[in-house]
C-alpha cells in the first residue's frame, strides 16, 4: 500500500510532455514522450533511488522535468566532447589516439558534398576509390600498391581471409599478441577463416621451426610486431631476410603486421627503435600493415601495403566492401600521407610535435603557464621533473623525458580534483601519482593552454568555496 502511494507520486505523462513541448519547441514530441516514459519507467522499478517518500508530488514532478529537460540538452548537444589530454601520453587510446591539427580536418569540407570518389575524371567512368592513395603510398614507401581499410585490425583480418581461408597461418608463440579491448591475435585469425599453425616458444623460435611447420597447406606466415611488450633475457628469433627467403623458397608469402607503422621520422625516438615500414618492404616481405593513428600521426585507419599481386588480391576480397573507408577518411589519410612528402613533416603533424618535444622546452612552457595561474593555485603547485609514454603500444618500454605542473591543494584530495575537472565545462584529463595531481603539457598544444588555464581556475575555486 505504501508502494503505491509512493508510485502515485509520478506524474502522467501528459503533464511533463506539455511542458517539455513549451520547453523544446522544435524537438520532435514522439522523442520527448520517449524520454518521459523511459524516465518514469527508471523510477517506478527504482524508487528508492528518487527517494520519494521524501518528496511532494509537486516536488516529484519538478525533479522528473529537471532530469528530462537536461536529457534532452544532452541529447543535443551528444556525447562526443573535446577534452584537454595533460596526461604526457601522446596516442592515448582512450582520447582518440594521434591528435589532428584543426587544419588538416577544415579541409575535409572540400569532399562534404560531391567529390570524385569514384570517378574517373579523365574518362568519364567509375573509377577506384583505393586509387586515391595507391600512388602516395607506392611513393612514400617503395611499395608496388597499398590501399586503407578501417583499422589495422580490419587490414589484419582482410590479408589472412585473402592469403589463408582454409589454410594454415604460421605463427610464433612469442607473437601471440592480445591488443587492447582484449582482442587477441589467435581469435582474429579464426575469425579470418585461416588455421593458425603456432610455432617455437614465448621465448624462443628457430628458422627450423618454420621450416619444418609449411606443409602442403601452409597459405602464409605472419609475423607480428609486439610493439606492446618486448620479451628480454633468454631468446631468440630468426632474422627477417632469414624467414623470407625460407618462404619465397616453397612459394609462400610472408605477412607483416606491424601494428604502429614507424617511419624514418618515428623510428628511432630518444634512443629506443621500432621496425620501419621502409626497410621491412625492402626487406621483401609480400604485404605490411600498420595503424593510421599511432606514430604516422593520422586518423584511425588500416594501411596495407606490399606486392602488387598480393595488395590486389586483398582489394578483389568481397570482404573489403564491409571494412573500406569514406570519402572523408581517405581524404584525411591523403592529407596526412602528403605532409610525408616533406623534409618538415614532423613539425606539421601535431603528434608528431607531441612526441619530440624536449624537456627544456616543456620546462620553459610550464614555467610561463604557472605564472599566470590565479595566486591561490601557485601556492600549491610547483613544477617537476616528469616521464610521458608514446601510448597505443608504442614503444612500450620508452619514458619520454618530459615536466609537469604538479598539484597538491589542502583540504581537496587528487582524487576530487581529477574528477571535477573531468566533469568542467572543456574536459581535463591529468594524472595521479603520489597522492597528488599532475598535468604534462607535452600532450597540451599551445593554443589549448588557455582553455586549460579557464578549467583549472574556475575548478579549483569552485572546490575551495564548497570545501
């Protein structure tokens, strides 16, 4: 009976829809009844959480119009946000990875509308939309052709469905990698339709045992990149020209999942390496595939490059129909990959900035930023030696030299702080360590250290006032 009572409280939803409509004019009124049922539902099953016994039924209906009404400017606005990455890990896969210079996506309004993604301009036909970077990568890379699927995982999956369906796929233990989301290698490979054939140990793989794995059913051998962890002490592997040469000699291609795609500019960074693509095609590996978004500095995307044979093969795959990209992801690979064509490219790209910026420079920001923080706020800051990451399974093992703005205010634990500016009106993402909180400005551009200045003033005095 009390039950009742209590549920008797919620308003029909007629009468919050009335004054949603007045309040949401141009909304459609099938999406706000829509919200009010799911709403009222919510509090019917829970209404312990809404504590209505403490409420009047007036009271009940101005809270449901509030939660309602800020649903619906939610709605609006969605849920996609700008967010200032002070945390010093440059492809921070939960912050989209490679940063884009602005400019680079103002000029994808050239495609918003029509375009010639599948036009032959000169003749007049249908034309391939793969063409639009074909020639880039054969020019940049030395490959014979190259085209993009969505991801690296998608390109994965696209060369063993195209090499191996039905065949053996030889693998080393020690390349058994698990990427983030839990998304494993060996499941990728069953997905692909291929029969993993795993070979040697986690630690230890010899040329005998690839040699002794390719039977008359063996479709490829893959070799994978561990770019997210590097196996030390008692191991071995054989030599890339070593494995090629072995395959080539029984006819069958090799496979190169490199996952971050390095180039000469990101191949060797603050003393540590990383495979390149360059050398890994010169190398004579029949098809590579690496990320657009890890150290070539672009959006998300899945670059395939290689032997002509072995790239058309892939592209004639009715699979690429369900993983190729729009003709605003190509147009963005396009104007990434032709910031490669010149001597200053990594001043161009803004991940690339991120990553070779030296401590003394970051020391000198940081020094400007904390003099212009509010008088409070420098009391409880003070700049320190730091490390960031490359992110994304870069070079996992690489500290980059970096300074941060480190915070410890009395009364308000790291915690809070991190939250509340989590929730600020542009979004910052720090760290904590030491029970205190930090902010790296290697991963902050220039021209966001305002914004970031605006969110940590009015944060913190919002704190100090309800502290």
């Amino acid at each position: 009976m009390k039950q009742v009572a209590l549920l008797n409280k919620i308003p029909a939803t007629h009468i919050l829809l009335a004054r949603l409509e007045k309040a949401f004019p141009t909304v459609k009124p099938e999406v706000l009844k829509r919200l009010v049922q799911r709403q009222a539902a919510q509090v019917r099953q829970h209404p312990e959480k809404f504590h209505l016994e403490k409420l009047s039924k007036d009271e009940v209906e101005e809270r449901l119009f509030g939660i309602v009404h800020r649903q619906v400017e939610d709605l609006q606005k969605g849920t996609l946000h700008k967010v200032i990455n002070a945390t010093g890990v440059v492809l921070h896969t939960g912050l989209g990875r490679a940063p884009i210079d602005p400019s680079l996506s103002e000029a994808l309004l050239e495609v918003s509308r029509y375009c010639n993604l599948e036009f032959d301009l000169e003749s007049g036909k249908r034309g391939q939309r793969n063409d639009h970077l074909s020639y880039l990568l054969q020019i940049l890379f030395g490959a014979e052709d190259g085209f993009a699927v969505n991801n690296n995982a998608a390109a994965v999956m696209l060369m063993l469905n195209t090499l191996g369906a039905g065949k053996e796929v030889i693998l080393s233990r020690g390349e058994m990698i698990e990427i983030g989301g839990s998304f494993r290698l060996p499941e990728v490979m069953k997905v692909s339709g291929c029969l993993l054939h795993e070979i040697g140990t986690t630690n230890k793989t010899h040329l005998r045992d690839y040699e002794q794995a390719i039977n008359e059913n063996t479709g490829a051998i893959l070799i994978c990149h561990s770019s997210n962890y590097l196996v030390q002490g008692f191991t071995h592997k054989p030599p890339l020209h070593a494995i090629i040469e072995l395959a080539h000699a029984r006819g069958i291609p090799v496979i190169y999942d490199l996952g971050s795609g390095s180039t000469d500019e990101t191949a060797r960074l603050f003393g540590e390496e990383e495979p390149e693509v360059v050398s890994i095609l010169k190398a004579g590996v029949d098809l590579v595939s690496f990320s657009g978004d890890k150290l070539l500095g672009g959006p998300q995307a899945g670059i395939i490059v290689g032997k002509k044979e072995y790239v058309q093969r892939c592209a004639k795959n009715h699979l690429l129909r369900a993983l190729r990209l729009d003709k605003f992801m190509i147009k963005h690979i396009q104007l990434v990959l032709t910031r490669y064509l010149y001597n200053d490219v990594s001043q161009q790209l803004a991940a690339h900035r991120a990553l070779m910026a030296n401590k003394e420079t970051l020391r000198k920001r940081c020094e400007r930023f904390y003099h212009l923080l509010p008088r409070e706020l420098q009391q409880n800051a003070r700049i320190v030696e730091a490390f960031g990451k490359v992110g994304s399974g870069a070079y996992p093992l690489l500290k980059l030299p970096s300074v941060a703005l480190r915070l410890k205010i009395p009364g308000i634990s790291p915690q809070k702080l991190s939250k509340a500016l989590r929730m600020a009106a542009v979004p910052v993402i720090g760290y904590i360590e030491d029970d205190a909180y930090f902010l790296d400005l290697r991963t902050v551009a220039e021209d966001e250290e305002p914004l970031l200045l605006q969110s940590l003033s009015q944060v913190v005095r919002q704190l100090v006032r309800l502290d």
